[in-house]
C-alpha cells in the first residue's frame, strides 16, 4: 500500500518558484503531475518544472506563479499495477497592482472628469480617493462619485478642482496597502475681452489704430487676428506685440475697414470676438473751376465736388452771405442744388456784384475741406460817390467819380462840354486811382460853382454822371434841451443843428455869463454822438445864462437862444469815479479816481478805504491830499475779491462813495531756473584766472607808481636795478605834507528828523521821513496791504503808506553829497 504525504495547503502570494514535493511510501516504477485542467505535466516546460528526486519523492516547480496557477494538482505514482494518487490545492493571492493609474491626468473646466485608476489584486481591493490628503465623501457632495471600476467621476470639474488626487488601495486581510498619487490638470476654455468692440480711425492722415483684445485661460492661450479667414502677420501693414494681444494698423485707408477676429487657443479649445473698424474719410474737394460771365447776358452755373466718408455736406458762401443746400433766393436769382458728392450754385441773371471769391465748404463729422474759386464778372462802368459836394471860395474839395468796370474804365472830366482840365481851368487837378478818379476844385469865384460831368468807358460800355460842387454855409443854431446845473459845474444837453451847412461841424461853442457881465466861451471838439458838454467853475448859487454855436470849416454859425439857469448852493462833493488796473506783479492794484463836481467847495482830501469780501473787517481809513488821483494796493490776497470805496470830501461834507470791486490774479507758479551749461570746476578755474589777473595788475601799478611789488623786487635783485631814491621819499612826503594841509575835508551837514533845509531855489521837497506818505514819482500813494495800518490824519501815515519825492532832496552848492 502506499502512503502520500502531501502538506495540506501550500498558500503562494506572488512567489516566482512554487515548489511542491511529494514522497510515496515505498518505491515507485513512475510519479506523474496532473494539472488543475486535467492534463499531464510534462518535463521541459518554462513556466512548469517537474523533477523526481529519488525513488520515493518528485518535486513540481512552478515559476512566475499568477493567479492563472491556482487550483488543485494531482499527483500519480505507479508501482506495477498498483497505482495511487495524492492531490495539492495551489491557492494564489495577487499583490496590490496599479495596472494603469496615468498622471497627470487633464480635462477641461466644466467637463464631467473621470480619473482612471486601475488597481488589481487578489481578493479585490478597497479603494479610497483622496483630494489634498482628504478623503473624498461622495455622500456629502454629489459632485464625486466613485464608479464600478473604482474610477473617481467629477460632475462639472472646476478650476478649484485642480490638484494632487490619491488612489489608495488596500486588502485589509492581509494588511497590505499601496497609493499612487495623481495630478490632475483642470484646463479652461479661453475667455476674451476687447478693449472696444468698435473703433473709429481716419483715412488718408497717416493715422495708426490699435485693435486690442485680452485671452484669459489655462493654459496660457495664444492669440491670432484674422480678417476674411486670413491670418494677419506682422509686415508692413501690420504689427503684433509679443503676445499678439494687440493689433496696429499703419496708416488706415478707406479699405482697412471691416471686422477683425481675434481668436484665443488652448489645449481647451479656442474662442473668437469681432472688432468692428469703421474708417471715415475726410471731405476733400476734387472739382471746382474759375468761371467768366457778361452781366445780364448769360447763366452761369459754379460746380462743386467733393469726397468723404461719411458724405459730406456742400456749402457755398460768396462773402457773408452763406447758400445752404437745396436753397433758393427771393428773387429766383440764385438756387442751389445738391445731389450726393455734387453741388451746384446757379447765378440765372449775373449781375456786376455777383463777381469775386466763392468758397466751397465740404463738411462731414470728421473735418472739412475749404476751396475758393473766382467767378469773373465783365460789365460796363457804374459811376458812384456823391453828387453833390460843398465846399466855399478859397477852400480846396474832391469831387469823386468811383468808376466800377471790368475790364477797367478810362475816365474823362468835363465842365460845360469842355474836357478837364483845360487852358481856362488853372484851379482844377485830377487825381486818378485804380479804384476811382478825383477832381479837385478850388473855387475863385461863383462861377466855379456849378455840374461837373465823369465819364467811364471800356470795352463793355460807357457811363457819365453829373456832379455839383455847392458852396457851402455855416452851421444853423443848436437848440439847448436841458440844463442840469450843480454847484460849481452845468451838464448842458442839446440838439445837434438843423443844418450844417454842408461841411462837416468841427467844433461847438459854448458861452455863459451872469446876467450883466462878460461873456466866458469854451471850445469843445465835436464827436460822434456828442450831445452834451460840462461848464466848469461856476459860482454856487448863482444865475447864470448860457448859449451854444456850431462850427464848421466855413465858419461859426448862430446862437442859440441864451438859455438861464441857477447854480446849487454849496454842498457835498459827487462820487468820484473809480477805474482799476492790475500791475505786473499780479497782486498790486492801481485804483484811479476822477473828480466829480466839488459841490462848490474846493476838495480837501480823499479817503480810501477797502478790504475783502470774504472778510468783514475793512482796512483802515486812508487820507490822501486833493490832488491824489489813485492810489496803489500792495500786497492783496492771491485770487481774492476786493472791494474799494473813495469819497470826496470838502467844507460841506463828504460824498457818496464812489464803489469799485475787482479780483486778484491767482498766484503764479515757481519756474524753475535753468541750469547753466558750465560745470562748477569752469567756474573755479574762471575765478583763478581773474584773480590772478588782478594780481598782476595790481603788482605792475606798484612797479610804476611806487616803486615797489614783486616785480620791483626782480629788478633789483636779478636786473641789478637801482631802488627808490631819497629824493624819491622827500618828494613823498612833501606830497603827503600838502595834501594834509590843502585838503579839503567833505562837509557833512547832520540834520535831525524834524528839521527841513530847504533847497536853492526854496521850493524843494522836504527829506523823506518816517511820517511822509510813501508816492510813486508823480507823488502817487502806495498801499502796502500787509503793513500797519494807517492813521486817518495825512501827517501820520504809518509805515503802511510810503512816499517817493517827486524830485530829490537839493543840497548846498558847496556840500558834499556824503
């Protein structure tokens, strides 16, 4: 009988040689190996080895045992006819084997991502997934789901999303546990912004647009520009930056319009936005020509053409006069037609005055374009200017005969059918222009009165005119309107003469007196709208008469009817009237005042006052003498509103203030100097070369004059020059001896504050002390704002109020000016 000795189960994880030995009892003729299919284990195979050991024993080896291994194997050992069988179960446990766990792993953002990781063992493993050494709880957010094949599946993976995954594996049976770490790259889709989605440019004004547009993504996406599916390169025409963000366009056309794309791509895909380019192009006038008409015989028609994008809108002007589109004059004479880029202007009767300069304005919303044209008009002469001239026997005049005619005019003067000037005619001249033809006439007598005939011919046609020369009057009477009278001064308002004889008034005389007494009369020069004139120096409360005569070149005419009035009794002074003047300096003003009516009392002084408005405090008072006619303001608030009253003031009282307000200018901003060109070594070496100079000047003025210095002491020592003589020295001090004697010290008068020396002539302004108003040259006041204030009394302007003499200060003859 034989006997197996078989170990019960021979467990192999991963082993690559499995060995199994059997021993039989007793000797055995043959020992077999079956496999778990059944078939006979032969010897020689690779993967199975099978060996007999000895008589009793045979071993089974099997190399790179896989789980394909597993299952029970039959061992038969044969002795004659008597045969037995032992079996062995083979168990195989894999090892925990990632088969296909890639990393990293890339999907795109908003895709549903799944993570391969493909682990095989025997039994099964466990999988756990984990994000950022977190363990992933599918139960908590429905985003994660761990599917069948363990794969980890991501709704709607996010950017967020993006990171380390672990794939971890375990067979808790056996303890055994093994991790693949797996990176997951979460790429997005670009995304585009444009700077504008539309851009203007201009056409033809070598103008440069940019086109711009932004690519956001992972990765980092690259950016193209197309137009009409063709990519755009950097060349002539265009020019990308580094990234291709941005396109530039080089000196835009009218054909450079349309839509640019600009197309983002990445491993996510690609993405495009438009850029719409629109391009306008200036007007430009292309048509527009010189034109030649006879008045009254012809139509003329001027054309106008013009390009521009958008189109542009003519416009005709002759002139001031402006022709719209599309416009027709009262008269029919002149319409206007437009039709796109063209525009006519007809002239259906020309006349002389429609002859000179046409503008053609083309204009859009991008700019316009101005040309002129010139329309020649050919007409016989107009003869224009007065008919009639006054003049009177002695007293030269023109007579001007204006010839209008294209072409030019020859013009001819005559007197009685006889052509000027003649034999007879010694006090008749002619004067010609281009633009007109003038006879002068001086009459001797009445018969020199009289017509004159121009005459003006051209090519065209001719024109004659008559002219009278008439002698000329004195003016009629003005009539008074009114008298206003004050207490020193009468405002007399009048009507200009009926007549003025023919001859321009020059002059208005004006003549008052008190009843019974010598008339007084004044000139007064005439003006454009004079209507008025002001006596001055009246007594108050005096009857006074008054009466006007106009002047003209012949003469005075007659009075008027002498007109009474009544002088005021003596009162207050009117406001002065204020005017104001910045200076240079910006917050320095002058306030100039003139004088009113005194009110029939000589002024005494005025007063000034003023502050800002944005403080209720004034400045104190400011008395200034009768003759003050301004006053300076130094020192004001930058940028500040003053306001600034002055009154008069006589025996009466005071005046009303005269009120002026103004504003400073605002404080002007440092200007850095500029630097000089030459360094400071240049300088130094200046400065030591002129002092050097210096030096040497110096020792050669001693050499010669006294005979001493660096110089004088070369000479002697290495010249063998002799030094200075005695009688040098005696010479010296003879020299000394005399000037000590004959001198004549400087007379130095020492004067206190309060004593005043006047000058030669006795008359010269006193010195300058600490209570004299501070005056410009012409004995002005200056006021300095941020000084003391000001005493009311004149005497006692502080500091504040300074004067300058208007002369200097006169010394004695025989002073020295120490």
């Amino acid at each position: 009988m034989l006997c197996y000795e078989i170990a019960a189960e021979l467990m192999v994880i991963f082993l690559l040689c499995l060995s199994v030995c059997l021993s039989v009892t007793g000797d055995a003729k043959e020992i077999d190996w079956f496999a778990p299919s059944g078939e006979k284990l032969q010897p020689g195979r690779p993967d199975i080895s099978v060996s007999k050991n000895d008589e009793s024993s045979s071993t089974l080896t099997i190399y790179n045992a896989n789980v394909d291994h597993a299952g029970m194997y039959k061992c038969v050992a044969k002795s004659g006819e008597k045969e037995s069988e032992g079996t062995v179960i083979v168990k195989i446990f894999q090892k925990l084997t990632f088969q296909n766990a890639p990393t990293p792993q890339e999907f795109n953002e908003g895709d549903n991502a799944d993570i391969i990781c493909d682990v095989i063992s025997s039994p099964p493993p466990t999988i756990i997934w984990k994000f950022k050494k977190t363990r992933i709880q599918p139960e908590t957010d429905v985003r994660f789901k761990v599917l069948s094949n363990n794969h980890l599946q991501i709704r709607g993976i996010k950017k967020t999303d993006e990171g380390d995954y672990t794939c971890e594996g375990r067979i808790m049976a056996r303890g055994e546990i093994d991790l693949r770490v797996i990176k997951v790259i979460v790429n997005v889709l670009p995304s585009i912004r444009t700077r504008y989605t539309e851009l203007n440019a201009t056409a033809d004004i070598n103008q440069a647009v940019m086109l711009a547009c932004y690519a956001d993504g992972y990765p980092e996406p690259t950016v193209t520009w197309a137009r009409a599916n063709i990519v755009l390169e950097s060349d002539g025409k265009y020019n990308l930056n580094e990234d291709g963000s941005e396109l530039t366009i080089k000196d835009v056309t009218k054909l450079d319009e349309g839509d640019y794309q600009c197309i983002a791509r990445n491993k996510a895909g690609e993405r495009s936005e438009e850029v719409s380019l629109s391009v306008f192009v200036q007007p430009k006038i292309t048509f527009l020509e010189n034109q030649t008409a006879s008045e009254l015989e012809e139509q003329i028609t001027l054309t106008c053409e013009a390009t521009g994008d958008p189109t542009p809108n003519i416009i005709w002007s002759f002139g001031r006069r402006v022709f719209t589109e599309n416009e027709q004059s009262l008269d029919g004479n002149v319409i206007v037609r437009s039709d796109a880029r063209v525009s006519s202007l007809t002239l259906k009767y020309v006349q002389f005055t429609d002859a000179g300069q046409y503008l053609c304005t083309a204009r859009n919303s991008i700019g316009q374009d101005i040309q002129s044209m010139y329309l020649e008009v050919r007409y016989a002469p107009k003869i224009q200017g007065p008919a009639a001239v006054f003049t009177w026997e002695g007293n030269p005049a023109n007579i001007t005969c204006e010839a209008l005619a294209h072409p030019g005019a020859f013009v001819s003067w005559f007197r009685d059918g006889q052509l000027l000037p003649s034999a007879n005619t010694t006090n008749v001249k002619i004067y010609n222009t281009p633009a007109a033809s003038f006879l002068e006439v001086t009459p001797e007598s009445q018969n020199d009165f009289g017509s004159y005939n121009c005459t003006a011919t051209n090519v065209i046609g001719t024109e004659s005119k008559e002219f009278i020369l008439v002698q000329a009057d004195v003016p009629s009477a003005p009539s008074i309107e009114r008298v206003e009278p004050y207490s020193s001064t009468a405002k007399v308002e009048f009507d200009e003469p009926a007549s003025s004889g023919g001859v321009p008034i020059l002059k208005y005389k004006a003549e008052w007196r008190i009843a019974g007494q010598d008339w007084t009369d004044k000139e007064y020069i005439a003006g454009d709208g004079l209507n008025f004139i002001t006596i001055v120096g009246l007594k108050p409360e005096t009857t006074y008469e008054v009466k006007i005569s106009a002047i003209n070149g012949k003469g005075a005419g007659e009075s008027s009817p002498p007109e009474s009035f009544k002088t005021q009794p003596v009162r207050e002074p009117n406001p002065p009237k204020l005017e104001v003047k910045p200076l240079s300096t910006g917050n320095e003003m002058k306030v100039h005042w003139i004088k009113q009516d005194d009110g029939g009392s000589p002024i005494k002084h005025y007063l000034v006052r003023y502050r800002a408005k944005n403080r209720q405090d004034w400045k104190p008072e400011i008395r200034l003498p009768n003759g003050s006619e301004y006053v300076v303001l130094r020192s004001l608030d930058w940028n500040t509103e003053y306001e600034v009253y002055v009154i008069a003031e006589n025996q009466r009282g005071r005046s009303e203030p005269g009120k002026l307000s103004f504003r400073t200018l605002p404080e002007p901003t440092a200007i850095p100097e500029t630097s000089s060109g030459m360094s400071t070594g240049a300088i130094v070496g200046i400065l030591i070369v002129v002092f050097i100079l210096l030096l040497f000047g110096v020792d050669v003025t001693c050499y010669f004059l006294n005979k001493c210095g660096l110089l004088m002491c070369i000479a002697v020592n290495f010249c063998g020059k002799s030094g200075p003589s005695a009688k040098g020295k005696d010479i010296e001090e003879g020299k000394a001896a005399f000037t000590k004697d004959e001198s004549k010290e400087p007379i130095v008068e020492v004067r206190t504050e309060e004593e005043h020396t006047p000058n030669h002539e006795g008359g010269g302004p006193t010195e300058p002390n600490e209570t004299t108003p501070l005056t410009d040259p012409d004995g002005k006041i200056v006021v300095d704002d941020k000084s003391k204030a000001p005493e009311t009394e004149v005497n006692k302007t502080p500091a504040e109020v300074k004067t300058v003499p208007n002369e200097a200060p006169q010394t004695n003859g025989n002073e020295s000016k120490a």
